[in-house]
C-alpha cells in the first residue's frame, strides 16, 4: 500500500469520526486519528488511469472517508518503477468529507494513519478449486490437478485502525469496500490475524477484469 502524503499542516493529529456500522446509526461512532502521512489501498490510486477510473490520480480530487477532499500532485517511486508515496494537497475546509461551496467528488477512498495504524497479517481466503466439480480431470490426473494455487492470499504487513488493537479472537468485523472478517485464534497481543469470511463487490475490480479479457 502507498503511503499518502496529505499536506496536512496541523502539528500532531486529530480525530475524525465513523459510524461503527454504516447501515446501522444506532451502532454508535468511534474516533479515528487524522494525521499527515496515510496508507491508502494499493488500488485506490493509478498514476494512468484509464477511463472510468474515479479513484485519486495526478490532478483529480476525491474524498478521503470522513476526513478531507484531496488532490494528488506527485509521486515517489521505488528501484522497480513502483508508486510508493504520493503527495498531496488538501482542503481545510472540507473537513468531514463535505464541501462549503457545494462542489462533488466522484470518489471516496479509505485511509489509516501512519501514525497511528496496527499492525496485522490479513489472510485472503478464495475457492479452493478452480472448477465446480473437482473431479472434471483429463486422464492419469485427480482432484488435486484442480486445487486453486490462489486460494489463499497473505498480507503480511497490513495497517488497521488503532480501535482494533483489544480485537479479540472470533470477534466479526466489516472492512468497508473489502468484506466480513474474523480474528483468528492465531492473533496474540501485538500480532493481530484477520481472516476475510465473505468478499464485498469490487465494481472497479469488475471492469478491469473485462477490459483484460
């Protein structure tokens, strides 16, 4: 995931507010620390975006999630030619996700701060076959011919937000934009595991897998 670099002025940090459950205002709220350096997800910036991408990229202004409209100004990439860190600028005024004189983004984007993120390892868990019927094999093969070799995914080194930290083991959460996931019983203070249970739609993830087919 890139690092952000928010142009946020403000020494320290300060804190927004999110609903606990998006679809459920009697959930309650809890405070997520702002500050100048953010993570965003590796697929909510492209340096070329190609038609209807409304994510952040070079010049285009989106929303961060309860926080500040943002525009991306440039970019620092690695040895490999990879977007590492993208600086930004923001508006002050828009603190909230709203802005006065009334004009709209197209997109909002999640973030946590550098600051302030925990660390956890997040397990991707997909279809273990690659066919519906397993057994569907040529001549001389079995069922371990169809075993899916992307079936389970392991980031090693996400950040969550800091509210995450007392997690605890089987307890059920919904990462916005991504899915439903589970504290594993592998989690142990310091070292938080998450297991995604249900995957939400990528309506972004849809398109490109039809341009590249």
């Amino acid at each position: 995931m890139p690092r952000l670099l928010s142009g946020f002025r403000k020494r320290g940090s300060h804190a927004g507010a999110k609903e606990q459950q998006p679809e459920d205002d009697s959930a309650g709220k809890r405070k997520v620390p702002f500050s100048k350096v953010l993570y965003i997800e590796q697929d909510d910036f492209r340096e070329d975006p190609p038609k209807q991408y409304y994510r952040l990229s070079p010049g285009r202004e989106v929303r961060l999630r309860y926080g500040y409209f943002i525009t991306a100004t440039s970019v620092v990439k690695n040895d490999k030619g990879e977007v590492i860190e993208v600086h930004c600028t923001y508006d002050p005024a828009t603190r909230g996700g709203n802005a006065p004189d009334g004009r709209k983004v197209k997109s909002t984007i999640h973030w946590v701060s550098a600051a302030h993120g925990v660390d956890a390892e997040v397990r991707i868990y997909d279809k273990l076959f690659t066919k519906e019927n397993p057994d569907q094999v040529e001549e001389g093969q079995d069922f371990t011919a169809n075993l899916n070799p992307q079936s389970l995914e392991v980031i090693s080194h996400a950040k969550v937000e800091p509210s995450l930290a007392g997690a605890l083991p089987e307890s059920r959460y919904q990462f916005e934009r991504l899915g439903y996931f589970c504290v594993d019983p592998d989690s142990v203070p310091g070292k938080l595991v998450f297991n995604r249970t249900i995957a939400l739609k990528d309506t972004w993830a849809k398109i490109e897998k039809k341009a590249g087919s």
